[in-house]
C-alpha cells in the first residue's frame, strides 16, 4: 500500500510479486534471508508498476537539509494506519522516493539509479515529502 494509490493496485502490484518469487525460487541462493530476498522482489515489482504509470518530476537542485523537528515526534505517535494513510496521500514522487529512502533504507544513489534519476532529485523528492508529512500532520492533525 505504501507505494500504490489504491487498494486495488496494491494487491495487483502483491500479485506480480508473488508470481516473480516462485518463478524464481530456484534462483535463490540461501545467501541472506529469504525474507530480504522477497522483499526486494516485491520492493522492485512495485517500482516496475510505478515506471509504467509515471515520470518523476524533472531535477531540481535544492540544498539538501536534514533537521529534528516536533513532527518527527508526532510521526512516532501515530499508528502505522496513519502512517500508511498519509504516505498514501503524497503525490507519487515523493512517495516512492520517501519509500525507499526512508523505509526500506536505499541510498539516495540507489534511488537514483532504480528510478533513472540523479541523487539530487531523490534527495529533492526525499525533502519535499517531509516537508509534505510535517504540513499534513500539522493541518489533519489525526484526531491528536
């Protein structure tokens, strides 16, 4: 759900995956956890869906800066519904990138080179999908 706009696409996008895991099973070496292994399998069958629906927006070179606010705070009280449901209202560039980058823990270099676009381009999307978070939990408020 983290890296589609609907339910629908989501289970589509779960699917696909699945369908790769076993025609690759056999590929799998028993080196690292099968766990990992599926889910870059998964990871990298939703970013296939997400190529085919989208471009992510063109470079913007911004001064990259990462800072401790009180929305961070606020993001660890949330549940993970919430969470699911706000990255689910970025639009699709911050999303992905937000995703890989602070979920499943890619470099923005390996952002950049998965998507076809430069670093400075994940680290813009990156920001501005935290700028985006803070704006939301600030206005929604979630019911806090």
């Amino acid at each position: 759900m983290r890296y589609c706009k609907s339910k629908e696409q989501a289970e589509d996008v779960l699917q696909d995956g699945f369908v790769k895991v076993f025609i690759k099973l056999a590929e799998f070496k028993h080196e690292g956890s099968f766990e990992g292994w599926i889910r870059k399998i998964m990871v990298n069958t939703a970013l296939d869906s997400l190529r085919k629906e989208m471009k992510i927006s063109a470079d913007v070179e911004i001064e990259f800066a990462v800072d401790k606010s009180e929305s961070e705070t606020v993001l660890a009280e949330l549940s993970a519904a919430e969470i699911v449901q706000l990255i689910s209202m970025m639009p699709d560039g911050y999303r992905v990138v937000f995703n890989l980058f602070a979920i499943e823990g890619y470099s923005h270099q390996e952002i950049a080179d998965s998507l076809g676009i430069t670093e400075s381009t994940s680290k813009s999307q990156y920001s501005r999908a935290r700028a985006y978070l803070r704006k939301k939990m600030e206005k929604e408020e979630f019911g806090r």
